[in-house]
C-alpha cells in the first residue's frame, strides 16, 4: 500500500504562541551544544557587549515550543504516521540577537510541501517556516525546517 501526504497542508498555518527567554536555559543550550562562548554564558561579558546582556546562540529558537499545543496535529494533518519521518534540514536567519527575559511571538506554518525519488524510494519532503517576533513587532528570527516523509 502506497503512503501519501496531504498536500493540501501547504500554507496552512498553525495557532501562534509565545515564548519568554530564560537566561538560564541560554546557557544550559549553548553548554549543551558545546558553544562556551562568554556572549551566551557570562553575565559581565553580556552587560560589556553591544546587546548589554547575554545573547542566545544561533540555533537556540529550536528550542520554541507551544507547551499547550497537540505535538501530533501536522502529522495528523499530513496524513503520516510518526515512524515515517526524518529530519531533513534547519536553517536560522537571524535579525535581532535572541535576549532573556524578552518574550517572542512564533507563528508557524507550512510553505511547500514536494516530492522526490531517493536510493530507498520516494520521499515528500515538508518544509515549513516560524516567524519570530519580538515585543516591538520586529522579526527576530526566521525557522525554516524540512521534515522528510518515507512514502
């Protein structure tokens, strides 16, 4: 039995939700991600540096999460049971350094949704986008992410 995705998913966008930084989850991040640098660890750098205050490092709103949301939906959504995924890629393009106690906004959706051939059969590949916004309404980060599905 072949497996397909919904493709009527692209462009749906899912309920935004906000995320307060916490400093110590910064450092917990950059310490877990081997990244020791003294702009995500050390408060005193922090305040001498052009942000005055630590910063998040690059890949930390990998991390934004709504705790209150339903984790499955988009695969319900798609169609696809979770054994049939794979992380493809992340990408962060970064506007606004990432600060604690800032609170951001995240509103994600799904942008394309393609298919390809692979040395182990067909593949759809679902690429989605978080926007995230700070307190002024300025973007601080754009997520962008590809989910493999093995049809």
């Amino acid at each position: 039995m072949a497996i397909t995705v919904n493709k009527d998913v692209k462009g749906k966008e899912y309920p935004p939700f906000t995320v307060t930084v916490e400093r110590g989850k910064i450092k917990e991040f950059a310490r877990a991600i081997g990244d020791l640098s003294p702009f995500y660890l050390d408060d005193a750098v922090g305040r001498a540096s052009e942000w005055g205050d630590i910063v998040a490092p690059p890949t930390f709103p990998i991390t934004f999460r709504d705790e209150n949301a339903d984790t499955g939906v988009m695969l319900r959504d798609l169609g696809v049971d979770i054994s049939r995924i794979l992380h493809g890629e992340q990408e962060f393009e970064h506007f606004k350094p990432i600060r604690p106690g800032e609170t951001y906004l995240c509103r994600s959706r799904v942008t394309d949704i393609y298919e390809k051939a692979g040395r182990s059969g067909a593949m759809a590949f679902v690429v989605r986008e978080m926007t995230v916004t700070d307190g002024d309404n300025d973007i601080a980060c754009l997520v962008r992410s590809i989910t493999v599905v093995r049809l």
